[in-house]
C-alpha cells in the first residue's frame, strides 16, 4: 500500500510558507457620518464617538453587492502585485454578507474578474474571515500546488442592518480587502496562525432568517428577520478575552515574545476593545492601529483595508513582525503571525 501512495505522489510537499505579493483595498464613495445617523435613529454622536470610537462609516449604492467591493479590492491588489490576472490559481473569499446564499463569493469575483480557469471557494468565519482566509492561503501554498493565491475580505453589511435599530447601525460599514500570496523565498511571511471557535457561542451575533433554519416568508420579512442580531456586551466581554488569547497563543512555540512584535492589526470593531486588549496585553496602543473612525467595522474588510493603509503609508517595513487579529460571530478567533517581507509601495492612494 505504501509504495503504491508513494508511486502516485504528484506532488512533493516542500511547506513554503507564503508572503504578500500584493495588497489593495476598495473603499465605498457614500459616507454616512454620525450626525446622519442622528436624524435615523435615537443616538448621538458623542454616544457613538465616547462608546466605540466611529465617527463616519462608508456605504455601497443600493445598485452595488460585496462582490462589487471584492472585485475592486481584488484588482487593487493584482495590480501591486505586478501580475496578470490569469496567474492567480486559486481564490479564497471570506465575506459574512455573501452575494447570494450561493454560488460562491469567490466565484462571483473570479467571474467579474474574468480569470478563465482557476480554484475558488468561500472561506466562512464571519469577522474573523481574514484570519481563517490567510491560514488556509497559507496551506495551500504549503502544498506547493497553488503559487499564486488571492485572498480577499470584502463585506456590505449595510445591506444587512436594520437601519431602525441604534444597537447595531451604528457599528458597520463597508469595504474590502484584498492580497495576492505566493510561495516565500526568504522564510519570511505568514509564520504561524492560530484559529479557535465556541459554536456554543452562536446567538450573540447572528443573522436569524434567510437560511434553513429559518426560511425566508412573509413573516421572517415583516419582523426583520434577515437582519443582524447582537448581544453586543456579550460580543465585547468576548472580544477583549479572545485578541489577548490568539496573540499569545500565536507567538507560542515560534520563539518570539510580544516584544518582538512592531504591530498587531487588530479587527476593527470598538476603539475601547481595541484599547482594553492593549492594557490587558501590556502591549503599546501605538502600535496597535485603527482607522475604524472612519470606516466603522468592516468586518471581513477591516484587517486587509488597515494592512492596505498601513504598506501605502510607508508604515510596514520589511523585517517587522506583525500580528494580525480577529473576533467575531461563531463564535470564532484567531491571529497570524507575519514577518513582513512585502511588496515595496511604489506610489498610490486609497480611493
Ligand atoms: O465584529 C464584531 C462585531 N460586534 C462587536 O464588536 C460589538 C461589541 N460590542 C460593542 O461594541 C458595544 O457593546 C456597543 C457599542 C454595541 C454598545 O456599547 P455598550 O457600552 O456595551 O452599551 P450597552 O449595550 O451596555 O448600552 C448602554 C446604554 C443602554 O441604555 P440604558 O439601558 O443604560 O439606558 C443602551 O440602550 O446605551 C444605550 N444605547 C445607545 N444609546 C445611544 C445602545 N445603543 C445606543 C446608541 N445610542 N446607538
């Protein structure tokens, strides 16, 4: 038997990890500020400015899906990495507000793009997506049957959110991320991630009606049923548990110490989880960045649309050790450990 499997091996594994080749991101033009929000709903801006650190949030035209978002990202990202879009063998999309229930957002974007022949799935982990997307990536890049694989994170939760309800339309907004990855010809990259789940955890954050659980009828319509749900204490006592844990955990067994670490990328969800993740780890908030003032929590989009920011901006350098971070519905989490050996930013800014 074991001569026969060996005999059959296509393939000799050789576990090269992968580094970025490329990076882009797709940012909505529509913005809608606090004070917009104050003529919706029952809030004010001091409130959400004081409780979670938005001000403004960008959102898509009602003629505009995630995939739209995915594939601008996508092509941001292409073009950085300075190759042709039929290179890309393989597609991974992590989205929590998918086109359709299905086909894939990954096949949505492989169509707009119009790459002819390649690999293409959804990777499902709600705002932790990105994390699960670059580890998986990551993997099949170890393989070494898939050389150039494009990851995006691309989300229009505004098309999810009860705009009636102050819980949760204060939040969210929407854009996308997205990086080309390649095999790594200097050990550097994505060295190690760390991905966790508590399905027991589901209800604080979920959408109820659309999928078999619960048909879409009449009814589910009429109580709002296909709109985001959240126990958002829940959600933050959660979060501000599980970003120490997953930085901790990713750092074990690698031989580097949070010292090391010249960022940690954290999802962008609340400045005051972001802020009690730092104290709880010790770790300056310098070095934990954020733009959520601007864009609100993008979800899937917010690691990759800040890891966009920051390669434009001259911030990441090549030999800095990164952690990028997440939380969210599922309840899942997790973190990458990265030594950033990108592509050099050669001029460009975010739309
Ligand atoms: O990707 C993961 C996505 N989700 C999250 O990250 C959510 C994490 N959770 C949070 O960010 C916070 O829990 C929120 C920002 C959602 C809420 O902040 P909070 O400090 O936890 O507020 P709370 O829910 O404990 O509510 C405090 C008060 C309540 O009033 P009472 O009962 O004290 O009178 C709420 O009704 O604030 C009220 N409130 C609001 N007031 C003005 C809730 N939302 C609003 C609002 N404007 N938008």
């Amino acid at each position: 038997m074991k001569q026969i499997w060996q005999s059959d091996r296509v393939h000799e594994i050789k576990r090269v990890n992968a580094r970025f080749l490329g990076i882009g991101a797709a940012i909505p033009d529509k913005v809608v500020t606090n004070l917009d929000l104050e003529s919706m709903v029952d809030t004010s801006d001091e409130w959400i400015r004081s409780r979670t650190g938005i001000t403004e949030r960008r959102v898509v035209s009602d003629d505009s899906s995630t995939s739209d978002l995915g594939t601008e990202a996508c092509l941001a990202a292409i073009s950085s990495a300075g190759i042709d879009p039929e290179e890309i063998d393989l597609i991974i999309a992590c989205t929590s507000s998918p086109d359709m229930i299905f086909p894939s957002t990954a096949c949505m974007i492989q169509g707009k793009l119009g790459i002819p022949s390649c690999a293409a799935f959804d990777v499902m982990a709600v705002c932790t997506g990105f994390i699960y997307a670059l580890s998986v990536a990551d993997a099949m890049i170890r393989t070494d049957r898939y050389r150039k694989v494009l990851v995006v994170g691309a989300d229009a939760f505004s098309k999810l959110i009860d705009w009636t309800d102050r819980n949760t339309c204060i939040l969210f907004g929407d854009g996308a991320g997205a990086a080309v990855l390649e095999p790594s010809d200097d050990g550097g990259g994505i060295l190690n991630s760390y991905l966790k789940a508590d399905g027991s955890g589901w209800d604080q954050l979920y959408v109820p009606a659309g999928g078999t659980a619960m048909p879409a009828s009449a009814d589910t319509v009429q109580n709002k049923m296909h709109s985001v749900r959240m126990r958002g204490a829940e959600v933050f006592k959660f979060a501000v548990r599980a970003i120490p844990e997953a930085c901790t955990e990713v750092l074990r067994g690698t031989g580097h110490s949070l010292d090391d670490v010249d960022f940690i990328i954290p999802h962008q969800a609340n400045q005051r989880i972001i802020t009690s993740a730092a104290k709880k780890l010790r770790f300056p908030i310098e070095k934990m960045p954020s733009n959520l003032d601007r864009f609100g929590n993008t979800s899937t989009a917010s690691i990759p649309i800040l890891l966009d920011e920051m390669w434009r901006s001259g911030a990441l350098q090549s030999g800095q050790l990164l952690i990028t971070v997440g939380f969210g519905s599922g309840l899942t989490w997790g973190a990458n450990l990265i030594r950033w050996n990108g592509p050099k930013f050669v001029g460009g800014d975010i739309n």
